[in-house]
C-alpha cells in the first residue's frame, strides 16, 4: 500500500479505535481484572492495601451460588422464549408488508414506533395495559368469558414470558426491516418455476424463501440471542425481578451484585461468565449453520 | 519600595483576604423530603442567616433507596459533598461499613457540642462511635379521616385498641360504591413484620441465624397479605403495586385510616401541595394484644462524608438540623430537653396547621403518652441491607397469593442464613 493510503487508514480508523479501547476493551479488561480480585465491599474499592489477588474464587463461588445459577437459567429461558418468537414474527411481518396495500407507510411507521420509543414510556404503557388490577387487557379477557385472566408481570409463571413478549414486540420492528431487504432480493424466477410445478404458497415459502434468506436468518437468530441477554432495562422498569425471584435474569443479579451489596469483584465474575456463556451460545450456532443455512 | 511600605501592602491584602474571602460552604446531598424545594429549604436560609455559612443543596430524585445508591457510587468515586442523610438506621449502618462516613466524636468535642446531652437515648453508637446527628424519630401512629367516620356514623378510634379492633373498624368504613377502603399501609419491609416486632421477637436467633421462620413472623405476614386479600379492608398489594400508589396517599381522602409513621404530619401539615377539605385525625397504634403494647419507630441522622470538604461547617449545619428540623417539618425532634411542654408547643403548631383536625392532647397522647414501649422499627444487624431486600422481595410472592407465609417466612430465613454465611466468611 502507498504511504499515502496507509495514512490515510490510519486517519479513518484512529477514532474508532480509540473510542472501541476506551469503552468496550479496557472496560472489559478491568472487569476480568477486577473479577480475579477482592474488591467486594466499598471500603475495598477505597482502601487498595487490602486489595488482593482471589483466583478463581469468585467465579467458583458463582458456581455454587444457587441464586446466581438460577438467575442465568431465567436469562437462558427468556431467550428461548424471545429469539424464536422475534424472528418468527419478524419474518411474517416482512412477508405481509412486502405486499402492496392501502396505507402501506403509515402501517410501517406504526410498526417502527416501538423500537424507536423510551423504554420507560414502554414500562408504563405495558404495565397499565396488562395491569391484573382494571388493565384493558384483563377486562377485555372477562368480558369474553375468562374468568381467571393471567396475572400477566404479577404471575410466577407469566412474568418472564410476558416480559419476553414486550420485548419482542418492541424489537420486531428492525428484525422485519432486515427480513424485507433478504426477501425481496430473493429471484422472482425462481417462485415462477415453483409455481409452474404446483408448489402451493407455503411450499413456495418453505422450500424457496427460507432456504434463500437462511444467510439472514442466521445472523438475525445470532444477534437477537446475544441481545436477549442485554434485557437490564426491560426486566427492571417492568418487574425489577419480581414477583419474588420470577423475573430475576442474571443482569439483575449482577446489578444488585455490584451496585446494592457493593460485591463488585463477585459480580464482575458472573458478568464474566455471562460473557463466557453467550459466546458458547453463539459458537455453537456458527457450527450448527453448515448444516441448515444455504449460501 | 521601602520596608514599611511592603508590610503595609502585605497587611492590606492579608486583610482583604478576610474581608473578600469567599464565604464558608457546606454542601448537602439532599432527598426529596431534605431538599430546598422541600419544608426543609426554609432552614437551609435560616441557617445562612444565623451563621453566615452558604448552603448548597444537591437534591437526588427517585426514591430513597435510590438516593442510598447514589451516596455509595458517588462517595466510592470521592465525592466531597459534606453532608448526607440516612432516612433509617439501616442506611446508617450501611454508610458507616460502606466507610461513607466520619466518626463526630473529636469533631464535636473541638466544637464544644456535648452529643450526648442533647441527643441522649437517639445518639447511634456504632463500635463506641458516633456517625450522625440523630434527627426527626419518627413514631408509628393511626391516621383517620373524619369526614369518612362521620358519614358512616362510626365513632373516632381512641386509647388502646387491637389490630382485630382495627379490622373491625376498616370493615365497617369500606365503601367500594364511594371507592372508600377503611386502611390504607404502605410497602415498607417493617409492615410485613410489624406484629412480630410488637411481641417483641427480634430478627436474629441467639445463634446469629435469622429469625424469621418464627411463628410470630408468619402471622405477621400472613395479617398484612389478609387485609388486602381475605378483609379487602386496604388495596391489595397488587393493586397498590400495579398502581404505583404512594406512601402519602392517605392525603387524597379515599382512606379512612392510615397506618404510618409520624413522616406522614410533613404531608399533613401541607395543605399547598396536598389541598384536601376534611379534617384528620390521630390515635396510638393498636397491639397485638395486651401483653404486646409495644410502639414502633426510627431515628434517621445527618452524617458527614469522609470525603467532606468542609467537616467543621458541615457538624454545625447537622448539629443545627437535629435542634431546629422540628420548627419547620413538624416531626418530632431527637432532643433530650423536649419535655412535655415542647412537646405541646410543636404539636399545638401541627394542630394549628392541620386547622383544627387535631389538638395538641390529641397527637401527644397517640404518641408519646399512649402507654406502649418502644422499639425500632427495622432489623438490622450485619446483613441489615440484605435482610431488608430479602424480605421484600419474598413477602411480595405471598401478598399476591402465590405462596403460603409460612413458605415464604422459611424462604426468607434460607436466603438471609446464606447471606449472613457470605458475610462471616469475608
């Protein structure tokens, strides 16, 4: 390369990457350091003689700290509630608006708005639609027979599916916009040729459309698996938690980790393993893709 | 420039550097209750006035345990703000493990403030240490609306009465049709275990262990999830959750009785921010049952930093607070010297700000003359923070019927058990 380029490479590259060490690479360092070490109360973070050196000790304690392991067990089971309901939707909503109709904008726009809107605003707007206590949800469900509704974020057994629906509700949007460019760049020749062999829509769909954005699929199943465990926001204007430990995902127990019990070193540990966690997660997913994504 | 002339320069400025310095500053990270715009903004000027000393007021909006939050991240990054408050001994312990805070006792020996006689029984020894300025003990009481009562015809409560008694009353004050409840009780951890607390049961067994699967405590909790589910005498807890219903709602007139701490005359007295055209009133706590007539309440503190900037200003404006907070919020002081008659004065101001709700006979005789022992309100202890969020977070499955007491009181004992094991081997 002349000098001239590689100047200017560096130029172009220079602040991003000063901006990427300074907030993703050194924060992630210092986790893993602070993690190996002792700082688990407020007066340890102040006083650094008594700063030590703790292994693997903390992460050994996460292991057999029950709470903690139940914590990333919710974290595991709202991804499975979220990813797959996320994309299944998506895709169905690409579908449908990728077809020509009346007020085809002003019905994009109304599926964008959730993704751009406050996920404050989103925490009130759900919580007195599903309130159990006069919410327009559970009145609608009385008025049509069901006498016990669900206790929807008040339930034991609902919050976290309720919580994963929120959110996918609110993410579907930049899902489906992804979903519309894959499928519209999908050759029209090749419906045609179904077509001429009889292949119904759903055959069409099956055997042509999915196999032809599986590339797309593939990316969106991994990025919406990684996203689902950043749901701190969500969990914690909707639930905090609750009821009891319901709701409890593991980002929350690493906040009150850190930030209510001033465990810093513990909790810098399980975010750690969290880390550790989602990347097994999304190494297995890019093995398991020669086997279905067809490039 | 000869000698006489550089000595009366250097004197000149040395002067204007008295006269022109900038004036001493003490900075306050306040709560909502504690911030300028609050009751407590008229002291802050006063204060200015008497001493000369400029208060800077630094309010943290959300709620308390938000504020606690924001005390130990801010601190833990050297924050020099000079004073904080501590709403309850919890916090107060917490601050002082959390090393948030100085120890005042050379401070005020320096100072000549003699703690002790001014604050007594209220001053908070932490290992032979004193950390806060003891201010506004807060004492448990029965609220009522009398405008309620009269429409039911129901006589106002008075003297010693049970909890059964209270029930009783709720049931016969709530009206759905008007939207009335008869009891309205927050979501602070010490309802769930007022009744345990009132027979006198502590949190702790003797072996340090938890407490809590005590029967005392199971009924505790079972009571509190029965008034709102089973006598439907108060919001249940998942309305009051689902709602967002505020501590103070007792103000908006929909509750007929408010069980709450003496906090609550803040609100009362305040007919700008809570305009109402009924008139209150005040009864002592009811009991268990005869053998258990305890009453309840906390004591909260101005601490200083460890970081403060300004630590001798900063002991006079607490030492302030804890002797003047009274004349401006209408809650009891922290003072020895408080005697009957003081007491008297300060309610006859809450009776001539409630216009004529209430006299002063009635507030001193729900509070302080009212036969009951005391104790504090909250456990606390090694894992205080722990227990609390524990407690809260469990009593909450049992309030919206998805567990029994007696599993959630065993849940909670589990958890706390772990915690004070985690803690020991520290």
């Amino acid at each position: 390369m002349h000098r001239e380029e590689a100047k200017a490479v560096v130029i172009f590259v220079t602040p991003f990457l000063l901006g990427y060490l300074m907030f993703e690479a050194l924060p992630m360092v210092s986790a893993i350091l602070i993690s190996l070490t002792n700082i688990n109360s407020l007066s340890g973070l102040r006083d650094l003689h008594s700063l030590g050196f703790a292994g693997l000790s903390n992460y050994a304690k996460a292991l057999s700290d029950g709470p903690a392991m139940a914590s990333f067990g919710r974290s595991l089971l709202f991804t499975l509630y979220y990813v797959p309901a996320l994309n299944a939707f998506a895709i169905l909503l690409a579908l449908f608006i990728t077809r020509s109709f009346y007020f085809t904008k002003f019905v994009r726009t109304l599926i964008f708005t959730p993704y751009v809107t406050n996920i404050v605003a989103v925490a009130i707007l759900w919580g007195l639609l599903l309130n159990p206590y006069g919410g327009i949800v559970n009145e609608t469900l009385k008025l049509m027979g069901v006498s016990q509704p669900p206790m929807w974020l008040y339930g034991m057994r609902t919050a976290l599916p309720t919580l994963a629906g929120i959110s996918v509700w609110k993410d579907v949007a930049f899902q489906m916009i992804v979903y519309m460019a894959a499928i519209k760049n999908v050759p029209s020749e090749l419906y045609e040729s179904a077509e001429v062999d009889g292949a119904s829509k759903l055959r069409q769909f099956l055997s042509v459309t999915m196999p032809m954005i599986s590339p797309t699929v593939f990316a969106m199943v991994v990025t919406s698996t990684i996203s689902s465990f950043q749901n701190y926001a969500l969990v914690r204007t909707m639930t905090n938690g609750g009821p009891g430990d319901a709701s409890r995902v593991a980002v929350i127990n690493i906040y009150e980790q850190a930030f209510e019990f001033n465990r810093f070193s513990y909790a810098s540990a399980q975010a750690i393993m969290m880390l550790m966690v989602i990347m097994l997660i999304t190494v297995v997913q890019w093995r398991a893709q020669k086997r279905w994504v067809h490039y | 420039m000869n000698v006489r002339c550089l000595a009366l320069c250097a004197v000149t400025i040395v002067i204007g550097m008295q006269v022109f310095a900038a004036p001493e500053e003490v900075t306050v990270l306040a709560y909502n209750q504690r911030d300028e715009s609050s009751l407590v903004g008229a002291l802050y000027k006063d204060f200015t006035k008497d001493t000369g000393i400029k208060v800077t007021v630094l309010p943290i909006p959300g709620s308390t345990a938000d504020y606690q939050r924001k005390i130990d991240i801010s601190i833990a990054s050297g924050d020099t703000t000079d004073i904080l408050f501590a709403t309850n001994p919890i916090d107060y312990v917490k601050n002082i493990l959390n090393g948030n805070v100085m120890a005042i006792d050379d401070l005020a020996k320096s100072a000549k403030l003699d703690l002790d006689a001014t604050y007594g029984k209220y001053i908070n020894r932490y290992k032979g240490k004193v950390y806060g300025v003891p201010q506004s003990p807060t004492y448990w009481a029965v609220f009522y609306n009398k405008k309620i009562f009269d429409d039911a015809g129901i006589a106002y409560p008075k003297g010693y009465w049970t909890w059964d008694q209270y029930v009783a009353t709720a049931k016969k004050l709530t009206n759905p049709a008007k939207r009335i409840y008869g009891s309205f009780m927050c979501n602070f951890d010490a309802y769930s275990y007022m009744i345990a607390n009132q027979k006198g049961v502590d949190g702790y067994k003797p072996d340090g262990t938890s407490n809590f699967d005590d029967p005392a405590f199971v009924e505790s909790v079972q009571f509190m999830a029965d008034l709102g589910n089973k006598y439907k005498v108060q919001p249940s807890y998942l309305e009051a959750d689902s709602k967002k219903l505020p501590a103070e709602s007792f103000v908006t007139g929909n509750y007929a009785m408010c069980f709450s701490g003496t906090w609550l005359f803040s609100q009362l007295s305040d007919t700008t921010k809570y305009p109402r055209d009924w008139k209150w009133g005040i009864t002592q706590v009811p009991v268990p049952d005869a053998k258990s007539k305890i009453n309840v309440g906390a004591v909260s503190y101005v601490m200083i930093n460890k970081n403060a900037k300004n630590p001798s200003a900063a002991l006079k404006l607490a030492d302030y607070i804890g002797k003047n907070i009274y004349k401006y919020t209408n809650e009891p002081p922290a003072l020895t010297k408080f005697n009957k008659g003081d007491y008297n004065k300060l309610f006859k101001d809450i009776a001539v700000a409630s216009n004529g709700s209430v006299t002063a006979a009635n507030i001193y005789d729900a509070i302080i003359d009212n036969g009951l022992g005391y104790r504090p309100e909250k456990i606390t202890g090694s894992v205080a923070a722990q227990y609390k969020a524990i407690i809260l977070k469990e009593v909450a499955v049992t309030y919206i019927g998805q567990r029994s007491a007696l599993d959630t009181c065993k849940e909670i004992k589990k958890q706390v058990d772990e915690a004070i094991n985690a803690t020991a081997a520290k």
